[in-house]
C-alpha cells in the first residue's frame, strides 16, 4: 500500500532539515560569506561571491540519523585568477585566511578541494575556491595541484529539470534514499553520486508508456529505486560517472569498484523490499514491511524526535 500521507509526514518530521537547523545553517553561510569578503587579506581582495552548491544548493540535506552523522553546506567561494598560484595555492591562502582569525582558528581544516569549518554539534562547511579561466569555470584540487573543469549553475538546472519531469518527487526521493544509506548503513555512496544516479534514471519516455510512473512519492520512491536497480545490475564494472553539466568530466574518483558492487547489491535488496511493501494489499503488513526499510518511525503518531533541533 502506498501510506501517500505516512511518506509525507515521514519526510516532514523524520527526513527534512528542521527549519531551526536550516536557519542556523544559513546563518553561519552568511557569517562566512561576510568574513572573506570583508577582510584585508589575498582571499578578500580577490573576492567576487559565494555560491551554495552540492545538497545546500540541492535542497537534499537529510537530518542526521546517527550519533555521530553530520550535515554540511558546500559553498563555492568564486575568487578573480591570480596568475601566479598555482591551484594548490588557492586553498592555502583561504586556510590561511581563516587562521588569521580569532574566530575561526581552531575551526578550520584544508582537504582536496576545500577549507572546511567545523562548528561544534553536527554540521559544517565546506568552502571550495572557485575561479573563471578561459571563459569556463574550476575548482581547485590542492592534492595533485590542478584546476578541475565545473558548471555548477549547469548541474543545478539540470538536476531542477529531471526534477519537474517528475513533478517535484525527485528530490523528495533522493532525500528518502539519502536517509535510507544513513539509517541503514549497508552501503557508501557520494550524495552527489546518489544525485546522478537517480537524477539519470529519470527519462520522459517513461511516462509515454506509465503515466503514473511518478504519480505520488511512494510510487517514485519504488519506481526509481527499481530503476536505479536495473541499471546498477546491467553494470555490474563500475561505469563512467559523467558530470551532466560537463560531459568531459566524471566523479568515477570520488567511488570504487567495491563500493559500486555494494551499491549494487543493496539498491537492488531494498528495491525489492519497497516494491514489496508498496504491492501488499493489507494495511498492517504493508506498514510493517516499510518499517523495515525506514524504521520504527515511519507511520509513527508522533511530531518527530528532529522537531524543534
């Protein structure tokens, strides 16, 4: 049975960032966003804007699920070139920037292509130099030290796209999935990973032959995890992972063989337990079997134990 109202306050209560945890976000963006730009450093006198991107910009941010889960904010920092750095440079002199601060001192860290900013409870940011070359965009990789092709703004209104061609489910779904991977804990998967995988299987031409493909979220959640399933089992190498907004990019780096064959095998188990649940006509077991993808919570009379954090 589909429970349409049990997903939807699932999602409300259970999956979705509360709105106390959203605004706290959004806060410490705009803090961030107005330390770099004001300062008297490299980073600020080359300063033009931040951009949200990743879940932030995705609007998929799941609340966290485990004790030890976080959600984080990526925010592009778009910086005018400077010639003479190298890539790797560009992630230097943000470190560098913030550890010239009182305030954000202790709180920062250098990775791959980001400075991030860890506040205390469960959330931080990660800040990705972001520059215009050539009349394209890059980020920065400061581990092997060379700019990375992308369209941000491309990816965003594509994902935007094959989420209308869904009425609006896509995103709902990816954020079931997202909380599904955090609650369960059986397999690994990049969120922007999960973003191309579901986001690829939507296809208009499903609708020519099932018009209802999508008609409500319980049957977008079945369909498009059956969907992912027969992809992920027609692949069973790891394929190329290509950025939709950039053809001649991929995000093969950021997954591996193994954990594709995991991904494999769990979408394709808990694909099954959904069309299960979904194609039950007793309402006890129906409930019972959605509970046993998405927990004790799902369908529970209760406000959430997420409200109000």
């Amino acid at each position: 049975m589909k429970f349409v109202n049990e997903f939807d306050q699932f999602l409300a209560n259970e999956v979705n960032l509360t709105q106390a945890r959203l605004d706290k976000l959004d806060e410490r963006v705009t803090a961030v966003d107005r330390f770099l730009a004001g300062g008297e450093d490299e980073i600020a006198s080359r300063f033009v804007q931040t951009i949200p991107q990743g879940s932030y910009a995705h609007r998929t941010i799941v609340n966290p699920v485990g004790t030890f889960d976080e959600f984080d904010a990526d925010l592009l920092l778009e910086l005018t070139e400077e010639p003479d750095w190298n890539p790797a440079d560009y992630i230097e002199e943000l470190y560098q920037a913030f550890r010239a601060s009182a305030t954000y001192r202790s709180m920062v860290s250098r990775h791959c292509r980001c400075v991030k900013v860890n506040y205390a409870g469960d959330f931080h940011i990660d800040v990705v130099p972001y520059v215009e070359r050539h009349g394209a965009h890059y980020i920065t990789n400061r581990d092997d030290d060379v700019f990375e092709l992308t369209n941000p703004e491309g990816f965003n209104a594509w994902l935007t796209g094959q989420d209308e061609l869904t009425g609006g489910k896509l995103i709902k779904v990816i954020r079931l999935v997202k909380y599904l991977r955090d609650y369960k804990n059986t397999f690994t998967c990049k969120s922007v990973i999960l973003n191309i995988l579901l986001g690829g299987r939507v296809n208009s031409a499903l609708l020519y032959d099932d018009p209802d493909h999508y008609a409500d979220l319980p049957t977008a959640f079945c369909n498009l995890l059956a969907d992912l399933s027969a992809y992920l089992q027609a692949n069973p190498l790891m394929p190329m992972l290509t950025d939709p907004s950039c053809p001649t990019e991929d995000f093969n780096h950021r997954c591996d063989q193994d954990q594709h064959a995991n991904l494999r095998k769990w979408i394709r188990y808990h694909s099954e337990k959904a069309t299960a649940a979904l194609q039950e006509t007793d309402a006890e077991v129906s409930r019972k079997l959605w509970r046993e993808i998405f927990g004790d919570d799902f369908g529970a009379r209760h406000q959430g134990r997420h409200q109000g954090n």
